[in-house]
C-alpha cells in the first residue's frame, strides 16, 4: 500500500527546497555586516514564506498546520523587522524555528522516497 502519491512526493520536495532556501538566506541575514543584499534576502524571505503558507490546509491539517502558520508568521515578522527598522533581533529565533522545520521536512522527505 502506497502512503505517498507521486504528487505528494514532488510537492515534498519543492517544500523542502524552498526551506533551505530559506534557512540559507536567514543564516546569512545573521551576519548583517558582512551582506551587500539584505533587501533581496528579505524580499525573498517574505516571499518564500507567503508560498509555503499558501500550502497549509487549516482544515484539514489541524493544529500541525496552525502551528506551522504561526510559524512562517514569526519567520515573516523578522524579515519586517529588518525592512522597517533595519532591526535583526528576530532572525536568530526565525533561523532556528527554520532549521527545526527543515529537520523534519528532512524526516518526512526519506520517508517519501
């Protein structure tokens, strides 16, 4: 019996791209200084996260989904942040909330193949 229909598999996939995507441009938004394109890696950030919501089903995905909702919110409050006010105190949290995500997108991903 198969659990994971080839669709399911390639959405999987294109979500976990667009995570370390993500968790790449938040690491580096860690080390302001050293970066020429912090407006592209925010304007990226926004728009990574305003797709993966996109994918959430509240419905049907429970409080999974809610929570990773609140999730992509925070990570989308630090991207603000920096835009509005040049204020990176919430990229730590938003890296680390990230990376814990991509971990188990990681898990979920092996299990697919």
């Amino acid at each position: 019996m198969e659990i994971f229909t080839e669709k399911m598999v390639n959405q999987i996939k294109i979500i976990e791209k667009l995570l370390n995507q993500l968790e790449k441009d938040l690491n580096h938004l860690n080390k302001p200084s050293k970066l020429d394109n912090v407006s592209e890696l925010v304007e990226r950030v926004g728009k990574i996260t305003t797709v993966l919501k996109t994918t959430l089903d509240l419905e049907k995905g429970g409080n999974i989904a809610k929570n990773l909702l609140h999730l992509y919110n925070h990570i989308q409050y630090a991207a603000q942040r920096i835009k509005e006010h040049e204020d990176y105190s919430a990229v730590k949290s938003a890296h680390k909330v990230v990376k814990e995500i991509n971990e188990g997108w990681s898990k979920l991903s092996t299990a697919a193949a």
